[in-house]
C-alpha cells in the first residue's frame, strides 16, 4: 500500500496580487487563517510517505479542502470577488494542488497499488465557547469498512506510544463531511482509503506541534507500514 500524505492548510500566505483584500492581516494568523502546528506535524510524518503535498496559502483565498461546488469554497474576503478573478485563484491555486494528488493516486492504483491517504489537519481547542474533548481525531467514512478497521489499527498504536491521549473517531467534524478525502473515496471506490488526522492546537506552540505527540503519530504509522 502506498501511503500519500497531504497538508492543505499549512500556512496563512497571501498571494501579492490578492493582498488588498485582506485588510485586516492579524485574522490570517488565527485558526482561520491557517492550521496551527500542521506543517510542523505534516513534515515530522513526511519521511514515512511515498508521495506528499503541502500548501502555504491561506486558506481564506480559497478552501483547498472544500469541493468546487461547496458554498465556503472562498471566504468572506474573497467571496464577493469578480468571476473572472475566481477563476484565475481556481485555476492558480485551487487545482494545480488539488489535481497533482489526485494524479499520483490514479497512477498508483493504476499501477496495481492500493493508497492510504492522510490528510493532516488541526483543530481549535475551544470553538463558539464549547470545549472540545478530544486530542486527536481519526476521520473516515463510517460506511467504509477498510477505512474503519485502519482507524482502530492506529489508535490502538497511538495509544501504546501515548497511553493518555483521548483519541476520537469521526470527531470534532464527520469523515464523510465535504472535503478532499470524500471527493477522491468517490474516484477510486476500491483501492482508495482516505482518513483525516485531526489534531487539537493546544498541543501547538508558534507553529510547532508538541514533540511526543509528534512522535506518536510517526512511531504509530510506522507500525502500520
């Protein structure tokens, strides 16, 4: 099995062109902007991959993890912009990454290969004044058997390197959810796992995520290869 590894939202950049749109620069530094400590994580895990990908541009100029027809596919910032300056974010930032990946994924398992994909992401600890309980989340299709089985697999190895993490399925958001995992389970039906590891941001300091949690994750897949 070929392991992809992915990170949409590793960073807060803004394209120069783009740049008077966002006025206000301190929001592309908060949650929304970007994925606190997921690039750190994402190249921590790297080494394990046979294939990975990352973006540094802020999310808030178009949602790599949102399919083209999802309302949030742009932001408040960037959701009133002319139709032809959609396009060219679409065709500029938006497909280039999302396309790359999805042609590494066919080639595999045209090949012969099967693919896990984890797509790194990070979460908010506190969200509309609820506490979330929860330090790492593993997302998937609950309907998909292959998908679920690997998720128990990986907790079980997680919590041997990290016994006292609280480790949740299908949370704090659903593996069906729209997101790039979703689209790409709908390309390759069979040979295609596609799981979202989501990480709470108290283990995030400046951008770099805690080194035995990092270290957990690395030595847990690593079991699993």
């Amino acid at each position: 099995m070929k392991l992809v590894l992915t990170c949409e939202h590793g960073g807060n950049e803004i394209p120069e062109a783009y740049s008077a749109y966002f006025k206000n620069k301190d929001v592309l530094k908060t949650h929304r902007g970007f994925d606190l400590g997921v690039l750190d994580l994402f190249q921590t895990l790297k080494p394990l991959a046979d294939a990975s990908y990352f973006s540094t541009t802020s999310r808030l100029l178009v949602e790599l993890n949102r399919s083209r027809h999802h309302k949030n596919l742009f932001s408040e910032f960037t959701k009133s912009l002319p139709r032809n300056e959609k396009a060219e974010i679409i065709k500029t930032h938006y497909l280039p990454y999302r396309t790359a990946v999805e042609n590494t994924i066919r080639t595999y398992i045209e090949n012969g290969d099967s693919v896990l994909h984890l797509s790194i992401h990070s979460f908010k600890p506190v969200l509309n004044n609820i506490r979330r309980n929860c330090d790492i989340g593993l997302l998937y299709d609950s309907q998909k058997k292959t998908e679920k089985q690997f998720c128990k697999q990986l907790k079980v190895q997680i919590l041997r390197q990290e016994a006292n993490l609280n480790i949740r399925f299908n949370y704090p958001y659903l593996g069906k959810a729209d997101g790039f995992t979703t689209y790409l389970r709908k390309q390759s039906p069979t040979d295609y796992l596609g799981i979202e590891i989501e990480v709470n941001q108290k283990y995030a300091n400046n951008s770099v995520m805690d080194l035995k949690l990092k270290q957990a994750l690395y030595k847990a897949l690593k079991e699993l290869d």
